[in-house]
C-alpha cells in the first residue's frame, strides 16, 4: 500500500484520471523524488504546485467517502428532505420576544449567547446533508437574537449574514443586544476612543441597517449607540415593527430620529428613554408602547393616530413647562383604540387627557395616577378641579369597556361614592382593579357593587355603605363584574368575609346565576371563612347555580364546579395532584 509521504493518504485505488501514480516502480525501501533537479527552483516550485493540486483533490474523494459512510449510517438517512425540514421547523420554531426576557427590563437573566439562537448552526454541524436541509429552509432563518460582546463583533456579522442569506425573500425579526456595548461607549475618554469602537461596531450596523434592511419586518435595538438612530430611515421599506430601547436619558440623540417618518410601513413602534420630538407617518401607527417618555409626548402621539388600536406609557416623565402647547384643547374622540394603559399626573397634560380625551370602542383601561408638578403623592383628596374632571372622564365611558383598572388616586369615600354611582349602568365591565389601597378601601368599594346606583348612604359606624330602604330599585353599580382585583397577595390580610359574602349574594340578587365570579384572596388570611353562618351562606349561593370560585393562594379555593368537595367547602387541590383533602372548615 502507498501512501503520500506529506499527509499519509492511502493513494491505493484513489488515484484518478490525471494523477499520477507517484508510487510506481519504487522498491520498498525508496523514497520519492521530485522530477525537477535541485538547482532549477522554478521546476521545484511547479511541482509543489502540481503536488497542492493532487492533495486537494484527494482530501476532497476521502471527504467525499467520508460523507457516503455518513450518509448511509444515520439514522434519518431514508426521511425525505421535505420530512427533515418540518422536523428542524418544529424543533426550532421562531423566537417569541414577547415571551422571550429582554436583558434591558430582565439584567443577568437571560441566556449566555447564542444558548438558544445557534440551533441552526448545530443542524449544519451534524453532517452535509443536514447543512443542506438546513440551509434550503428559510423559514428556520426568520429571528435572529444577538447579544453583541466583545470580542465577537466580526462573527456576529458573519452570523446576522448567513440568517439574512438564508432567509431567501421572507421577512425578518431581528434582535440586536447593544447593553455591554453601550457601557464601553460611555466609558470612552475621549471622542477619539468612542470613534474607534464606533468603527469596529460599524459591519454590524452595516449588515443590518443597510445591506439588509429591506428584509427586515421587525427590528428591536437594545441600547444601541444614539449614532445608530441616524440610520433608521427609509431603507427600512417593509419594517412594521421597531422596538428603540435606551438604558437611559441620552444627550447624543439631538434630532437623530428625523428618518421615522419615512417608515412607510411601520405600525408598531416600543420606545424607552426617547427625550427628542420625532414624528411618525401616523395613518398607519395601530400599536404604541411609550417608556420613561415625556408625558407631553405621550399624549400627542395618543391624539395624532387615528387608527391607534393599543396605546401604553408606563413612568411617564413630567415636562415642568419643557412644551410650548397643549397637544388637545378640544375633546377629540378616539374611534379605534381598544386598549389604553395611561399613566398621568396632576398637571396640565394630566388635565387634558381627562378633560379631552373620548373613546368609541374602547375593550380595556388601566388609568394611573396620583402625582402633582412635583412629584408628591396627593395627600388626602386632589384638588377640585382635577378630581372633577376625574369623575367626569369615568362618566362617559366607552359603552364597549369590560375591563377597568385604577391605581394611584386617593380612594375616599366620596371619591368611591361618586366614581362607581358615575359609571354608565350600560358599560358592561366585567373586570374591576383597584390597586394600592387598604383593607378598609376594598371593603368600601365591596359594600357598594351589585346595589342600587341610587340608593347608597354611608354608615359611620361599619365604615361602609348600606343601602336606604326606600331607595332598593334602580340600576344596580357594576351588575356584570365577574372578578376583583387588587393586591390581595401583598397585603396578606383579607376583607372580611361577611362582607365578601354580602357582596356575592347582592350580585346574585342583581343578574341571577348565568353569570360567573372569581375572586382570588390572600393564602395567609382564612380567618372567619369556617364560621357556620358564612358556610351556610356560600353553599345556599352555589346550590341555588351560582358559578362561583373563590381562590385562597395557589392551592386553596371554593368552588361550586369542584366534584370531591361538599358545595361551600375549601378544598386544597393543586394542578399535579388528582387527589383533594378537604380543609377542615
């Protein structure tokens, strides 16, 4: 047998059409010359190159075999290719980043990188027809999340390439992770150090803001260089989603962000720590999610998208006299806005929304407030003219609204009085929160839902509302509710429930039993729930078809659909156990 004495291949058998036999007419024990003499370099130097071309050749037949015996010895082998792309597409299904922890609002949780985003890598590891699948599957190619760390930068521009290339024509999702980047840019101590690092970063801009930024449908930045923001502009043709995310206030950005309103196609836009005007192509905007924004901002932007479906400003910042004008000076209706989570403040803009601000067919509001120009938590009761056009706003409610959330307003019992009797009896909320508030507020607003509109007066003694017995008939105040919800969990002490129970019977009374109720209660407090008149209570509203659940932590409830259980009995049940002990109540 012969072998090359460079790279101890076999040549037995493998030397084709062109190769020549260089192990021909050799004894055993002789060794192979060149055909060139010594003193001719140039003769030498051809035959080197003649030998490169013979090795090549031979690696590529052993890959070759190599892959043949591969090939019949896996296990997948018969699959047809179309077989083995499914497999990969429901093995890596696409990123959900709305599931997916974002290291900005989730730091040190997330993954280490490409934990969970090479497994397209790994298939075109296993074996060449693997790769071959693999890469002729663009679907497995449409998200893409990259934390971007040193000193990794020109791989995960090879990486972004081979997703974009992949990918064929269908859109992508692409997540860039800037936060370890960010933080070296602002240790920078000089323009000169921050040029530089902006320049080794610049193939990855490149790649995804302009080679390939037609592809892309949606975009998230996390803390991405404010240079960066000059780049967002009209390239980004098909991009329907953008996602702009700072660590915080940045005074780079100046007037950087002018391109967004050349985003033709954008509907969905997620900012965090934008502090600079910046304009949309507002027709199209449907979904806005607004962060540590100017409340300025965020009540322009709320009045300027007529198609507006989903609107939410979590910790609004206060202008203190930063804007010239008042967005609204006239009620302006919202015709398509379904969802709004709204954070306010005891200021003009505050005063403009609730003064201005209608809804046509609005589903879900979560109102948040409390804060006056200087940030101050209200001490007992807002100013006249703000809790007016509070208890205005509430009265002209959506008559499409079923869920309703308040948090952060000093709950008195004028205040519950007048915000619960305000209601419309024909807004069919179906969901009430009121958040940030004591025992005694919850038992307050308990004493009054399910009874007449009209005919509530207030016992000093109890320090609830009772009902004048001249005044039962009428609309009763939210007849349709279906659940409670307030910080039941965090207080760890329960209303009393004697006056729970009261409650349940005078929504029972109110709609009767088609309508279902659930409530959820602190585990630590079961304190009066084994009384034998609350026990007699309970079952007579479950027997007579009440559907009623009430949920004491995770592992604890009453229900009238549970079938171990005597009807008005806690249980303790848990979701991986079939069995129940009954608590003894």
């Amino acid at each position: 047998m012969s072998t090359c004495p460079a790279y101890n291949h076999c040549l037995d058998g493998l030397t084709g059409e062109g190769i020549p036999n260089i192990s021909a007419n050799l004894s055993a024990t002789a060794v192979p010359v060149v055909r060139a003499r010594q003193e001719d370099p140039t003769s030498c130097q051809k035959e080197v190159d003649r030998l490169d071309v013979v090795i090549r050749r031979l690696n590529e037949q052993r890959a070759h075999l190599l892959r043949t015996i591969n090939n019949a010895l896996a296990a997948t082998r018969n699959l047809p290719p179309e077989v083995m792309s499914n497999i990969f597409l429901l093995a890596r299904p696409p990123i959900d980043f709305k599931e997916r922890k974002s290291m900005l609002k989730h730091p040190g949780e997330r993954p280490p990188k490409f934990e969970k985003d090479d497994f397209q890598l790994a298939l075109g590891a296993v074996c060449c027809r693997w790769r071959q699948i693999a890469w002729s599957t663009p679907q497995l190619w449409t998200t893409i999340s990259v934390e971007v760390c040193e000193p990794n930068w020109e791989n995960n521009a090879s990486i972004l390439n081979l997703y974009f290339h992949n990918t064929q024509n269908l859109p992508m999702t692409v997540e860039l992770d800037l936060i370890a980047q960010s933080e070296l840019l602002g240790e920078a101590e000089d323009d000169e150090e921050r040029n530089k690092h902006l320049s080794s970063l610049e193939p990855i801009c490149t790649t995804v803001l302009v080679d390939n930024a037609h592809k892309i449908q949606n975009l998230i930045l996390v803390a991405p260089p404010p240079e960066w923001a000059s780049s967002i502009d009209h390239r980004l043709s098909n991009c329907q989603k953008l996602s702009l995310s700072w660590l915080s206030k940045t005074s780079y950005l100046q007037d950087v962000l002018h391109g967004l309103s050349s985003l033709q196609a954008l509907q969905e836009i997620s900012f965090e720590h934008i502090f600079i005007p910046f304009t949309l192509h507002y027709s199209m905007i449907t979904i806005i999610h607004l962060k540590n924004a100017p409340v300025s901002q965020c009540l322009d932007l709320l009045v300027k998208c007529p198609n507006l479906v989903e609107f939410e400003n979590q910790h609004p910042s206060p202008d203190f006299g930063d804007a010239e004008v008042l967005p609204i000076q006239e009620t302006v209706v919202l015709q398509n806005l379904e969802k709004l989570i709204w954070h306010s403040f005891s200021d003009e803009f505050g005063d403009a929304f609730l003064r201005y601000v209608r809804f046509a067919k609005l589903y879900r509001l979560d109102w948040n407030g409390s804060y006056d120009d200087d940030g101050d938590s209200f001490s007992e009761e807002p100013p006249a003219d703000f809790l007016s056009y509070f208890l205005s706003f509430f009265s002209e409610l959506s008559p499409t609204l079923c869920y309703l959330s308040i948090n952060g307003f000093p709950m008195t019992y004028r205040v519950i009085h007048d915000l619960l009797c305000g209601i419309p009896p024909t807004v069919p909320i179906t969901e009430f929160g009121i958040l940030d508030i004591s025992r005694e507020v919850i038992e307050l607003v308990m004493s009054m839902i399910g009874r007449p509109r009209h005919g509530l007066i207030r016992d000093p003694c109890k320090r609830l509302a009772v009902v004048d017995p001249n005044k039962q008939g009428g609309p009763k105040i939210l007849a349709s509710l279906q659940s409670l919800v307030w910080p039941s969990l965090e207080m760890d002490v329960n209303p009393r429930p004697n006056v729970v129970v009261d409650m349940l019977e005078a929504l029972f009374e109110a709609r009767g039993q088609d309508v279902p109720f659930r409530l959820q209660l602190s585990p630590e407090d079961v304190n009066g729930w084994d009384n034998p008149d609350i026990k007699k209570r309970v079952k007579r509203l479950m027997t007579c078809g009440f559907d009623l659940e009430v949920t004491f932590g995770s592992n604890k409830r009453l229900s009238s659909s549970s079938t171990s259980m005597e009807v008005g009995t806690i249980e303790y049940w848990s979701e991986s156990e079939s069995e129940s002990e009954p608590d003894s109540l």
